[in-house]
C-alpha cells in the first residue's frame, strides 16, 4: 500500500531530522497532504502510529490536507480547484498519470487546459518538535 511507504519515509525523514537537530525525543511532527495527492490520511495515520519506535514514540502526527491550486498558462488566472468536481474513475487515473489533467481540467476563466498546479500535490513535513 502506498500510503503506509509514505509513512515509513516520514518516519525515516523525521528521525533524521530529529538525529540532527539533537532532539532526544519528538513530541509533533506536522505533515502537509496535497489534496491531488490521493493519499487516506486515516491509513497514513495508522501506519505512522504502528510504525513510530525510539525518539518518535510519544510523537503526535498532524496532517493538514493542502487544497490544489492551479494557474492558467494564458491568462495567468489563479483557482481553487476540488476533486470533487471530478468523478473517481478521472482522478485515479490522474494520480496515475497527471498529465492527463489537462484533458479534463480547463481554466474556469478562459477555457485552456494549459496550467500549472500550484499547490496541492505532494506530502511533506511541515514542522518537527520535541524536547533537547
């Protein structure tokens, strides 16, 4: 499953960070999913419970879902965009191959299908804290 290897990279990522900053133990570590990310946050969620040991082991984990923005390359407008707006069938096929937004996704302002997403893709670590 793809999200529990998310997990295991967030946990090898957080205890670098926490090796480094000279941490002796992770008290929170704050995550951003992208909304076009396709990930379950309960899952991911999960998977970082069973997986966190040592310095990570009273360590909360919050995840805050980041809504994808995209910028039209014509007319440089700027929009939230919500899958929702798409059925599953689309936007499996999206996480698959992204490229195939531009077939289904057009600028509410000038009908292009040439953007750019701005946000809303990715996981990543926002912040990690704990005690020195």
């Amino acid at each position: 499953m793809h999200e529990w290897a998310l997990a295991e990279a967030v946990i090898s990522a957080v205890s670098e960070i926490a090796e480094r900053e000279k941490l002796k133990e992770v008290l929170k570590v704050e995550l951003g999913v992208g909304e076009l990310q396709q990930v379950d946050s309960s899952i991911v969620e999960f998977a970082l419970a069973q997986l966190k040991t040592g310095k990570l082991k009273k360590a909360k984990f919050e995840i805050k879902i980041i809504g994808a923005e995209l910028k039209c390359r014509v007319c440089d407008n700027m929009w939230a965009f919500k899958k929702k707006e798409l059925d599953q069938d689309v936007m499996e096929a999206i996480h698959f191959i992204p490229e195939i937004a531009h077939s289904y996704i057009k600028c509410p302002k000038c009908g292009s299908p040439d953007f750019d997403i701005t946000k809303g893709r990715g996981m990543y670590i926002e912040n990690v804290s704990g005690v020195k």
